[in-house]
C-alpha cells in the first residue's frame, strides 16, 4: 500500500488538477480520501483479546448490523429498553419514506437516491441463533475486541436523533412485531446508503475496510468476509 504524508496528497491533487483530462481522476482521489481515515487511526484486535461477535446481515439489496443484546453497556444505547426480551437486535439505517413503505415502488426509490429528506433507523428485537432467524440471508460472523465493540456501538447510538443522550429517541411500530422506527441523523443518498452506513460502522471499530466501496450490500459483503466467517444454516 502507498502511504501519503498530508504535503504529499496536496501535491499530487495540485499535479493532477492541471490536466484538464485528469480531473475525473481528481474527483475519484478526493472520493477515497473523504471516506477513509488513515489506518494508523483504527484500533484493530489485540492479540489473545476477549472478542465480541456481531453480524452483518445481507437480505440481497440491504444490509443490517446484529448485535447481541447483554453485551451493550447500560445506558449506551438507551433504545434497548423497547425490546425487553429480545436477546439480538438487527439494526438498519436508510431513508425515512423508503424504508418505512411496506411496498416501496420506483418513485420511493428514486427518492430516496436523490431527495431524500429524512433518515430512519429500523431495529428489530429476537431471540435464538442468528442464522436461524436470517434464513434465506447471508450473514457474516466477525470478531472484535471490547475496545473496538464500544466503539461500533457509539457509531451506533451516535446515529439515533436524541435530544437527550441519556433517554430513548421516540418511535413509531415496525413493519414486523417486535420491530420499530427511530429517527435518525445523517442523510440518506445514492451514495450513502444503508450498506455504507453498514461499513462506515465497521471501519470505526477498526475494521480497515472502505465504505465508499460499499454502496451495494454484494461489495459490502465481499468486503467483509476477508474479516469473519460466513454462517450457515442448519
């Protein structure tokens, strides 16, 4: 891997700004630097650390990050106190029309790629092996050490609308029981969709993965697998 030092990035982005031809290039560079944090910043697994798992759900078009309930710090994720006895919450992020439209069409579609006005996050609240109740989706198993755990769960919690950090974002039923709607920050776009929030998840618990390659749940999941175990059904 090339490295750049700060002075050196400016430099070539200054180079290759002056060729009219090469401005294409210019926007891809600026693209992947916005995207991704130097590796030096991720806080990868410590050798023989205790590990926590989470999953990564892939339903063929959207993605969604399972967690298991009792390994989240009390207070951190104050949204839990709605799935009492849930053991794992599946948690997705995308755009507030599309994803709470029990038959979305090509108009939601198109809306949420390009006018997209609100965000939502969808949790989903289950008991039993996480393979079982995903069947017919594939899902990847991955490892993390606590301090990368916290880490993904403040990403997490970070992205609920609170006005209160310390009390739950008021929500609305889910399209599935013990299932709900949450308000969300960030906005939802063509190419910030619910699998690059997925990734950008990950890479802040130090996965050195890249979500500007993770519009689609299939790149996504390419991504990832170099990092966990796919899990099988029984």
């Amino acid at each position: 891997m090339i490295r750049f030092s700060l002075k050196g990035k400016m430099d070539f982005l200054r180079v290759v700004f002056q060729k009219r031809k090469a401005r294409p290039i210019l926007l891809v560079v600026l693209l992947a630097f916005a995207c991704a944090r130097p590796i030096a910043e991720l806080h990868l697994r410590g050798e023989g650390e205790k590990t926590r798992s989470v999953f990564v759900v892939n339903h063929g078009w959207h993605s969604g990050i399972v967690i298991k309930k009792g390994d989240i710090l009390e207070g951190v994720l104050p949204e839990v106190r709605d799935f009492p006895d849930a053991e794992y919450l599946e948690i997705g992020w995308g755009d507030w029309d599309y994803y709470q439209a029990p038959d979305p069409g090509l108009g939601l579609a198109l809306k949420a790629a390009f006018w997209s006005s609100r965000s939502i996050l969808y949790v989903t609240g289950f008991k039993g092996a996480v393979e079982n109740y995903f069947r017919g989706g594939e899902t990847v198993e991955i490892d993390l050490s606590n301090t990368a755990f916290q880490r993904l769960i403040q990403f997490i919690s970070g992205t609920f609308s609170r006005s209160d950090a310390a009390a739950p974002v008021e929500s609305g039923p889910g399209l599935y029981p013990n299932s709900r709607f949450y308000a969300a920050g960030g906005r939802f776009h063509i190419f910030r969709t619910c699998n690059t929030w997925v990734a950008e998840a990950l890479r802040s618990a130090g996965l050195p993965i890249t979500p500007a390659y993770a519009a689609t749940a299939g790149n996504l999941s390419y991504q990832i697998k170099h990092f966990g175990a796919v899990k099988k059904e029984p």
